[in-house]
C-alpha cells in the first residue's frame, strides 16, 4: 500500500536506458536563421479597408481584397472589391468580385457583380454574373461576357482616370 516506488504515480513515464554508442545520432546541427524555412503555409492577408474619412486620387491595383468607405477618385483593380455604404468611386472597376453597397460614377467589369438594396450605380456594368437587390438604384447598361475582365484586347487594363 505505501511504498517508495515511483512505478504507481501519476505522470510521464521515464524511457528505459539504452546504449548511446548503438544507436543512430539523431541530432542535426543547428541551421543560421537565414536558412529558416515556415512549416505552415501562409495564410490569406486580411482585406485593406480605406476608411470613410480618407480620399484617394489615384489608380487603386492589389491582386488582394478591398474595402473602400471612402471616397476613390481613380480606378480600382482588385480581386474581391466591397463598396461600402458611405462610399464613393468616380473610376473603372475591374474585379473578379464586386460587392456594391455605396456610390459608383463609373464601368464596372467583374467575374460576379452584385448591386445591394443601398447600391447607387451610375455606369455601365459587364459580367459573367450578376445580381441586383430590390431597391438598388442602377443607370446604364448590363453586359455579359464569358471573360468581362478583359478589354477586348486579350489583356486586362486600367484606363486612365476620368475627369
């Protein structure tokens, strides 16, 4: 019942002894930082908001996702671009999605086009896909094509901003 011995407690058990002289050298030596290589894969980056209180005048291009609150006075190239409500874009669009909830002056070319309830579009839209919310206040025309990102060209191109 009592007893010294440490072969009834609780915890990890310790590994029988074995002769180091037999057994294969397991260590590796130490590698410089410089050589450091990530066992995980990367994880997509978090989507870059411009918030309501900032304006760009300029061409917008990330191969990522954006969230505009602002105001853009320029073109946007993007993958995944959400326009918020309290956004303005006097530009081009060209992403393989589009999410309008704000303001957009301008043509919008996307793979998957979606105009919400709160969208005020004022342009003309070319897609493979679209969808358009009851009470989205839409002037233009809507287009489909097979491949809407491109400009006919063969190649995707931002035009020059628009005064």
């Amino acid at each position: 019942m009592f007893s010294k011995s440490k072969i009834h407690e609780p915890g990890p058990k310790a590994a029988p002894e074995t002769d180091k002289s037999k057994a294969p050298d397991t260590t590796a030596p130490a590698r410089p930082l410089g050589d450091f290589v990530p066992t995980a894969p990367r994880a997509k980056p978090a989507a870059s908001v411009l918030s309501s209180d900032l304006t760009v005048v300029g061409n917008i291009k990330t191969t990522g996702d954006i969230q505009v609150e602002g105001v853009v006075e320029g073109d946007i190239r993007a993958h995944l671009l959400t326009v918020g409500e309290s956004a303005t874009i006097k530009g081009e669009i060209v992403a393989d999605d589009v999410v309008v909830n704000g303001r957009v002056v301008g043509r919008v070319r996307g793979l998957k086009v979606r105009l919400t309830s709160t969208a005020r579009v004022e342009g003309d839209i070319i897609h493979k896909t679209i969808a358009i919310e009851s009470g989205a206040h839409f002037e233009g025309s809507v287009q489909r094509q097979d491949d809407p990102l491109s400009n006919g060209q063969g190649t995707p191109k931002l035009a020059p901003p628009t005064e």
